[in-house]
C-alpha cells in the first residue's frame, strides 16, 4: 500500500508509441509513481512495453480489462502475472464465475487483481440505455460486493463511490479511483470526477491521473503539483 503522497498517483500513459510512452516514463520514473499501461499503449507497442518500464524500477498497472469467458479471464491474468505486473483488472460485470476463475492465477503473487465496477465515463443515463436499472452507485456497491464475495481485494470506481464502498467494506478494501482532475483541469469525457485532495481525503488508495500529468507542457511539474495538494490532507 502507498505511504507517501508520490505512491498514490498512477500516471496513466495513454502514448500511442513507445518511444513517447519511455518519454513520459523516463521524465518521472525517479518519483516512486506507478504507471498504467492501458489498451491504446500496449495494442501499439506490446508486452515488451511492460519490460522496458519495468526495467526502470518502476511499478506496472495493466489496465485491460479483461472480461470474458472464465478460461479466457483466468489465461489472461495469467499472462499478466507472468509479465510481472503489479496490478491488472478485470470487468466484474463477467459474473463471478468468471471473477472467481481470473483471481486463481494471481493467489500468492505481487500482482493485485482490481475490479472494474462502472467506468467513470458513464452516468445513470448511460447505464439505463444498456439495460442496466437504477444509479451508477447502486451497480459500483453490487458489482463491488459481488467481487469482494469471490475473494477481490480491489476495485476501481469513481471519486463518488468511495465513501459508499468505505462504508460498505472498511478500510481494507484497495479502492484505485480515476476520474481525479485537479481543479480547474479540463474534465474530458469523463462524467463522476473529483479532486486529488478530495478523493484522499474520502479514502482513496490510488489515484489515476492521465492528461492533467502526461499533456502537460511539464509532467513533472504538474506531477509535483498534485502531490503537494495530496500531502495537504496526509498520507493517510
């Protein structure tokens, strides 16, 4: 679990190459940060992605999210612990069948499978036209609670969850939260965001923080700049 400030933030490198992404890497590789590989990256540049930042020092974060039938969910993650990731993630919305199958590779290694439960990008309305009822908080408290019942230790939710999913499952619970925008940041497409200093002041773990860091015309400065607002509420 992080300790300082700098530990919470996982800078989600969103290159379309590796010769960008090694950029961004190498510019802040020496601040203790974590750094998320997503679809667009590693469709581009491939597991070596994971061995070049790696070989760094740095923490890995593959964001995937695997959602399939449970062999293929399990082969996955499988893979994954193989690269030597220090986190993945996987759909909760598979069911838990396929949950229960994708945590099986993962048992008593370094690498924590977290829980996707709704995508910050999506609201009420959104979840409504694929046919789910009720609030985006509803499904993050079912998704969430039908993962933690498979044995999850993590989950990924929005900002506005967090209290919800503190009450719910107490401190112990790793709860990696995008959707963090500094204030005053543009909020792109996501929809349910929040602060840096707000979100860990609720209880979040880690936060994933993409274009205010990576499309900054400094990212170590905008880093640092986040970190000094997290460390205005404590470590915690």
């Amino acid at each position: 679990m992080p300790v300082c400030p700098k530990e919470k933030i996982i800078v989600a490198v969103d290159a379309p190459d590796a010769e960008s992404a090694l950029r961004l890497v190498d510019s802040l590789a020496s601040e203790g940060c974590v750094f998320k590989i997503g679809l667009q990256l590693f469709t581009a540049a491939g597991p070596s992605i994971v061995n070049e930042i790696r070989s760094r020092g740095s923490r890995v974060f593959l964001d995937l999210k695997f959602h399939d039938i449970p062999n293929t969910a399990n082969e996955a993650v499988r893979s994954a612990v193989a690269l030597g990731v220090d986190m993945t993630t996987i759909h909760l919305c598979g069911g838990p069948t396929m949950v229960a199958a994708a945590l099986v590779p993962a048992a008593g290694t370094k690498t924590l499978v977290l829980g996707v439960t709704v995508l910050t990008s999506m609201d009420d309305a959104t979840l409504d036209a694929v046919g789910v009822p009720g609030t985006a908080a509803a499904q993050v408290a079912r998704l969430a609670g039908m993962g933690v019942g498979c044995g999850l230790r993590g989950v990924v939710a929005s900002p506005h969850e967090i209290a919800l999913l503190r009450a719910a499952f107490g401190p112990d619970l790793v709860l990696v939260i995008p959707g963090v925008r500094p204030a005053g940041s543009d909020v792109g497409d996501q929809h349910r965001i929040m602060t840096p200093a707000e979100a860990v002041r609720l209880g979040a773990d880690f936060l994933v923080i993409g274009r205010p860091i990576t499309k900054a015309a400094s990212p170590k400065d905008a880093f640092v700049r986040i970190v000094e607002e997290i460390a205005s509420v404590g470590c915690g």
